[in-house]
C-alpha cells in the first residue's frame, strides 16, 4: 500500500504518518519546501515529495502511483477570506485535477474537512452528516466549499470527507491553551450559558481517518468522528485539572470582553500581515455555545470505537507536555 499525505508536518497530519507507518504503509508527503526541517515527521521513514497545493505547475506528476491520498493540507486562521480561498478551496481543487491526470487507478481520497463546515448545533443535539451545513465563519465556509469541490469529483475519483470537531493531544497547541490556564490556577469560562463540545483525542481521529479510507462503503460519504460524548469547556478545564493534579478557580470572561480582544487581535494581524489565532472569525464560532457532533454513522459504517476515553486522552497529552517542557507544575 502506497500513500500520500498532504499537510503532514501539522498536528493531526505527523500523527496519521505515524499511524500509516506502523501498518506497514509506504507513506509519502507532500511537502512545500524544506525551511524549518520536517516538523514532527523528524526522524520518520517516509518519502518526501516536492509540492504545493496552491501551486498548480508544482503537482505536474506528483499524483502517480499512490493507492490512497489523505488531504489535510489547509488554512486554519487568516487575514481576509481571499486566503482561505486560495489554500482550503482552490487548492483542494488543484490536488482534485492532478489526481485525475494522473492517477486513473486511485483507490480512495479522503478530504479531512472540519465540523466548522456543518456549523454549530442550534439545539444543542449532536450534529448528524444528514443534518444541513451552516457554516457561521470564513473558515467554515471555506471547508464547506472544499467539500463540494470535492464531491464535484465525486463521478470520477473515490473519496471520503472526515470532519472532525475539537481535536486535542501531544503537539496540540489550541486545547494547550487550557493545560497552561491550569497550572496557572485559572479555569475560564464564556459567559452565556452553558457550552459544549465535541472532542476527538489525535490518535483516535487518525485510526477513524485510515477506516474511512479503507472502507468500501464510505465511498462519497461524510463521516464525524469523536468521542462518545460531549462536555462542557468546565468539564474539559476540570478533568484537565484533576489529571495534572492542580487546583483551579473558575472565572467566567464576558462575551464582549472576547470580542474585544478578537477586534484587536484582527486588527493587528490586518496591520502586521500575520494571522492571529484569537480573530473575529473565530469569535463568531467561539459566540456559539455548542459545537457537538454525533460518531453513530462512524461507529456502524466504519466500525470505529474511540480507544481513549476523555480522562486517558488528557493524561497522556499532560505527560507530554510535561516531559518537553510545555507546561511546568511549580
């Protein structure tokens, strides 16, 4: 078995290398450039390939001779919605054309999209495939678009669309941000309610990955793939407490409050020409108070069991950090 992987020294991406690799699969990477070294992938036996999604010319024959290509490559924060365009639409369009050039005998493409591109749940009910998408951020919009790009292809090349919601694990930087709250003392909170949210532990999510591409039934689908359940960002601050073994307080941060620093954060990025992870098009999906997804479909198409229970998950993402240093328990 022979695959390619775009986006591959990313977060989610050097895991499903890692995942790939211990099968036995021959794995290749599609790669911009060498500046920076190889990220995670360091020290991993894989094949590097030059190229660029957003760079047409820089496929020309990158596509042959590969039995399956998982595409994670993408823009996740953004000063304007032209660049989002250009990386999530345009250049999952780009990888599409390639791969029809090139590679006729293709046995499945799987589009790791996001459950940004479905919306939050207005009902607080977990978000099912065969509920309609209603993308409230540039980005969601964006993964929205590639997935129907995607599906435009769907008459000539087998593939599979995967949306993941909130994904934690080592080499996280975003759910981090509550792992340095708690040894900080601090356990924040939105106010407005109570919010939820789903969460897919790294390892499980590249598993679910790797059945949606073998399965034959997954073919032209759309699959979640999470935990079992949800929790409140509380709940998540809590248990992220207990595993590092700290006491925190909870402090509720007013909604405005993040607004106006989403304001600020996006008019310094506009300003410096560098995105910032804190910008209004995250404030319009932090405003929404529930991000939750159902794996039922998962589970009975794609036999996929999540392994690692939220309590697990997190004590092994704190050791992690722990052991290179992220965070320190004083």
């Amino acid at each position: 078995m022979k695959a390619l992987v775009t986006g591959a020294r990313g977060f989610i991406g050097s895991f499903l290398v890692e995942s790939l690799l211990s099968k036995g699969v021959e794995v290749h990477c599609l790669l911009r450039d060498k500046k920076g070294g190889d990220g995670w992938l360091s020290g991993r036996n894989f094949v590097r390939v030059p190229g660029d999604v957003t760079d047409p010319d820089s496929l020309a024959g990158a596509m042959r001779g590969f039995d399956r290509i998982y595409h994670l490559a993408g823009c996740t924060k953004a000063i304007d919605q032209a660049e989002f365009q250009r990386t999530n639409v345009d250049g999952t369009q780009n990888l599409l054309e390639a791969v029809c050039k090139q590679n006729a005998d293709l046995k499945r493409f799987v589009l790791i999209s996001s459950l940004a591109a479905a919306g939050p749940s207005y009902d607080g009910q977990p978000l099912k495939e065969s509920d309609p998408p209603q993308p409230v951020s540039n980005y969601g919009r964006s993964k929205l678009a590639a997935e129907q790009v995607a599906l435009s292809f769907a008459d000539n090349i087998p593939l599979t669309i995967v949306r993941p919601p909130s994904v934690y694990g080592p080499r996280d930087t975003d759910v981090f941000t509550y792992f340095k709250y708690a040894t900080q003392g601090i356990r924040p909170v939105l106010s407005g309610g109570e919010r939820t949210a789903s969460f897919a532990y790294v390892k499980d999510l590249a598993e679910g990955i790797i059945l949606a591409a073998e399965k034959e039934a997954s073919v032209g689908k759309t699959y979640y793939i999470c935990d079992d359940t949800y929790y409140t960002w509380d709940e998540l601050g809590t248990a992220i407490a207990e595993v590092l073994g700290v006491k925190t307080r909870r402090i509720v941060l007013p909604l405005f409050l993040a607004f106006v620093v989403a304001a600020a954060a996006d008019l310094t990025a506009r300003l410096v020409r560098r995105p910032s992870i804190l910008n209004l098009d995250k404030y319009r999906e932090l405003k929404m108070p529930h991000w939750i997804c159902s794996n039922e479909k998962a589970k009975i198409e794609l036999d996929f069991s999540p392994k690692f229970e939220l309590r697990r998950g997190l004590q092994e993402t704190a050791e992690w950090y722990l052991k290179n240093g992220w965070i320190k328990i004083s």
